[in-house]
C-alpha cells in the first residue's frame, strides 16, 4: 500500500489575489561556529541581505576553461535540439542551457568544487544536490532580460520546495557592466515572500523559460518593495560570483550594448528540503528544470 505524506503549504501562491506572507524559514541554516569558506561576518550580511557577492570565485585560466565549453555548447547543432535548450523569441538564439552539469564533465567538475559546494553546505547546513543547473548567455544588440520574480516562487509552486533552504550562485563568465543587463536584487526583500495572483498553466514551464508571466508580481507590490528595499546592481570580473537566498526578489534587463554578459548558474538545495509534488501547478516540471534525484553533490 502506498501512502502520501501531506506536507503544509507554508507559503501559499497563484491564488485570486496576491499575498505577502513573513518568512517562516532562516536564511542561514548552519552554525555561525561551523568552519568553511564564508566568514561569520559574510554570513550576517547574507542574512541581512539575502546575497553575498565575491570578488574572485575562480580564476582567468579557469574562467577561460569555462568560456570555452559554453561556446562549445552553444554551438553544437545537438544541444540546440535538446530540449534542455532554450532559445530567444526573437533572434532564435540560445538563450540558456539546462542541466550542463549533467551534459558537461567541465560544468560538473565547477559543481562539485569545494569553492562552490562548499559555501552551499556552509549556508544550508547539511548535504546538498543540484534543483537546477545552467548556463545563461545574454549576447549583445537586443538579448532579452528576466523580469522580476522570486526563485522560490516557482520552485515552490511548479516544482514542490517546501521550504526556504535553496542557494543560487551566479558565477560572471564575462565582465558584468553596469550597462549590459546585470542582475538586480532588492536586498531585504528575501524576508517576505510574496505570493502572486493567478492560475498556473498546464507546462507553463514552455513559455515562462522565455518570457515569464504566471508568477510576476504587480506594478503595485514591486513598486511598493522598491521603495521599501532599493535595488542593487552587480557588476563584476569575469570569475567573479554572486550568492543570493532563493525568495530574493530580483531581475535583469536587456542586454543592448555590444559585450556580452554570461554566466553559470548553479541552483544548491539541502537534502533535507527534497520536492514533494508541486504546491500551486497541475503537473511538476520537466527533471533538467527541477531535478527529482536528490543524490548528494560529492
């Protein structure tokens, strides 16, 4: 006989009207005594915050290992066809590449380096597996950007999350301007959670990939949490790498300069947090999206 465990939906979402719930989870899951790779005082101000920006992650000769296997994929007529890619509306160029640390022995080996790994089962605090891997590539002269939203949302929604125990980094492939589409945070906003109006779509995954739309928030709530939290731009080296909390609400814009702005990013969740089936969506995600083996990153 098979019995299902009923899980409590504390953060509920894609109802008639949005709903701002606090947060029921910390953000820092490990001790504050537990030795790794992030200080005690990067760990408050990730707390605070709900992001840790670092300087240098991986280095110029690494950086240049990592741009290599991007192009490679990029350009390889078979990953295009792969539904792990996704492509621009617009210019019909690949927009992201899901799943490369299953696809690339180069992206697995970044996964599981004690530099990457190792800060996410610092902040967790316990083993962790990779929800989500990819690479996004944003080429110059018109690439689109991604509208405000918190990870969480979807995760928790389309893919079954039950808590707030996800870290996401992005780590620069490129140098991140100020000008050519960087990543936008609003620092604090990753202590509310705010759950959007509106129905989920049966594989909404097809089109929000592209261009987001069942789980934005309004002009009004953005508008009201700008004010609140301000916003924050990154920019940045290439090598350099930016850890935010899953609930951060954040976004980018276009590229429309003519240097390219890539990046890998890389989606740690604690094993301890494994999906259930999803809280607000008909049916889970597509595995390369939101992954359902919990296998431990060794």
């Amino acid at each position: 006989m098979t019995t299902t465990t009923h899980v409590t939906d504390l953060y509920p979402t894609r109802g008639a009207t949005e709903v701002a719930t606090p947060r029921q989870d910390p953000v820092v899951w490990g001790s504050p005594d537990t030795p790794g790779p992030v200080s005690a005082t990067d760990l408050q101000a990730l707390d605070r915050d709900g992001f840790l920006a670092i300087d240098q992650l991986i280095g110029p000769d690494e950086v240049a290992v990592y741009q290599r296997e991007l192009e490679r994929l990029v350009n390889d007529p078979e990953i295009r066809a792969d539904e792990r890619s996704i492509v621009e509306p617009k210019s019909k160029e690949i927009r992201s590449v899901f799943e490369v640390h299953k696809i690339s022995e180069v992206f697995a080996k970044l996964v599981s380096d004690e530099r990457v790994v190792g800060r996410a089962r610092q902040i967790l605090g316990s083993d962790v597996y990779v929800h989500q891997s990819r690479i996004n590539v944003k080429p110059g002269f018109g690439a689109s950007g991604f509208y405000w939203h918190s990870d969480f949302e979807t995760w928790h929604a389309e893919d079954g999350l039950p808590n707030m125990r996800t870290i996401s980094v992005s780590i620069a492939l490129t140098e991140n301007y100020d000008t050519n589409g960087g990543l936008m945070i609003m620092p604090g906003s990753h202590k509310t959670f705010l759950g959007c109006a509106g129905e989920t779509p049966k594989d909404n995954y097809k089109k929000s990939l592209q261009m987001q739309d069942a789980g934005t928030p309004s002009d009004e709530a953005l508008t009201r949490m700008a004010s609140e939290y301000g916003i924050k731009l990154f920019t940045g080296k290439a090598g350099s790498a930016t850890w935010f909390d899953c609930n951060c609400m954040h976004g980018s814009g276009d590229n429309i300069t003519p240097f390219p702005r890539s990046n890998v990013f890389i989606v740690f969740n604690s094993v301890e947090n494994a999906a259930v089936e999803p809280f607000a969506a008909p049916v889970r995600r597509p595995e390369f999206i939101g992954a359902r083996d919990f296998t431990p990153v060794r």
